[in-house]
C-alpha cells in the first residue's frame, strides 16, 4: 500500500548540493514529510509539479531555461493550488519579494539552518490545515453526488440523460459535475454512459431472439445507425456480428 504523507514537497534548485542538501534536511525534521522531487531548472520543475500535485514548492529564483518567478507564474495561470516557497540570498531578496503579486506563500532564505526549515514547515502546516479539512468536507460530498449519479444512470440509462440534466437534477453546476464524475469515476460522463448503454445492449443480444432495432431502443438509443456506430466503437465489432458470435468475441475477424 503507498505510504500517505503528511506533507508532499518539491525542490526546483540549479544547484545539486543545495538541492539534496535541503531535502535531507527537511525529511530529517518529520518523517511525514516527503520530497516527491527535485528539479533542476523552472522547466523541469513545471513538469514535475504538475505531475505530483505537491502541497508545497520551493524554488530558487535564478535557474536555467526558466527562473523559480516565472515558474511560479506558469502554475498560476493553471491554477495549480501549492503553496510556493522562494528560496533566496540576502541579495536576492529584494527581487524576491516581486514574488508577493504571484501569491508566494514563504520565503526561505541562505544560508539554510534546521532551525528556518523547522520554522518554515510550521508555518506552512498551518496554513494548510484549513484547506485540508475543506478538502474532507468535499470529498465526502463529491462522493455522495457521484454515487447518487451513477444509481440514476443505472435505473434510467434508457432516458434521454444529459450532464445539464443531471446537474440541474441535483442542484450543481454541469461543469462542477464533470469535474467530480470524471476525477472519481476515472472517465467522462458522457463515456460512462456510453459503455454502460452498450453493456447492457451486448446482454440484450446474448439473450438471442431480439431485433437490432429493438435492442437499441431499450438501451437508450432511438436511431439505430448511431446505435451501431457506437456498438462498435465500444466493442471493436458491429451488433449483427457481436450476434452471430454471441459471448466469443475472440473468434470475430
């Protein structure tokens, strides 16, 4: 089972001592808290951000290919929610504090002791906490629309259903419910109820004894044309020959 961390860090820094050096350090203070990565230059470290979603970031400011502010723009404009922590000298600092109009959080500056790290992290952990338990809050709703969702899709999934239907059903907005659908169900709505349509088609056919057109009515769809379309997007081969061959598939050519 992955290990849940406490706090998720990633440390975009040219320099490879100061880099690793402030990882030890920072893990040596908490074992919950992790360094999900570094990254040596603001390109990089767009890269690696996006990709683990840490709750914190703490960047140099001078780097190869893109500085630590430029950075920390590009992610704002993706809105990705990290606190973002400069780390800079005392030379440094008066550029530094440019970073105040981009939403910097902390600013950590050299030469790095335990004791700022320690300080540091207090800090952040503070300032986290309550969008940590906004964050259990709306899990739990998120959980209940989705389940509620997919029930009515299984009792209904012969209904016309749209996603503004939905939403309006259960007073959200349509991009608030595909956002929700998507992150947990793991793929689109509109995906969803596709393939549970076309599950419940390819029972229909197993049965034996049924018309095409009578089957694509009773899975939701009223022009059959689509019906195969879709059919056959979904499983790789047309309704006429899914019945002909019944449950092996792996015999169709």
């Amino acid at each position: 089972m992955e290990r849940k961390y406490m706090l998720k860090v990633v440390i975009v820094e040219d320099e490879y001592m100061a880099q690793t050096g402030l990882g030890h350090l920072i893990e040596k203070i908490n074992p919950e808290y992790h360094i999900a990565g570094y990254a040596d230059n603001g390109c990089d470290g767009m890269v690696l951000v996006k990709e683990v979603k840490p709750d914190i970031v703490i960047t140099d400011i001078k780097m190869p290919r893109m500085n630590g502010l430029e950075m920390i723009e590009s992610l704002r404009k993706i809105h990705m929610d990290c606190l973002f922590v400069i780390l800079s000298g005392y030379a440094e600092f008066s550029f530094a504090q440019q970073g105040i109009s981009l939403g910097v959080t902390d600013y950590l500056l050299k030469p790095v002791t335990v004791q700022k790290i320690k300080d540091l992290m207090e800090r952040l952990e503070q300032k986290l906490k309550p969008v940590r338990r906004e964050a259990k809050k709306e899990e739990a709703v998120y959980s209940l629309l989705v389940t509620k969702v997919i029930g009515y899709i299984h009792e209904h999934y012969q209904d016309k259903l749209t996603l503004d239907d939905l939403a309006e059903r259960y007073k959200v907005t349509p991009e608030y419910l595909s956002r929700m659908f998507s992150r947990e169900v793991g793929r689109p709505f509109v995906n969803y109820l596709k393939e549970y349509r076309i599950g419940k088609a390819k029972e229909m056919l197993q049965k034996g004894n049924r018309k095409i057109y009578e089957i694509a009515f009773e899975a939701g769809y009223s022009d059959v044309k689509y019906f195969c379309r879709v059919f056959k997007e979904v499983t790789g081969v047309s309704p006429k020959k899914y019945l002909q061959y019944g449950e092996n598939e792996d015999k169709i050519e």
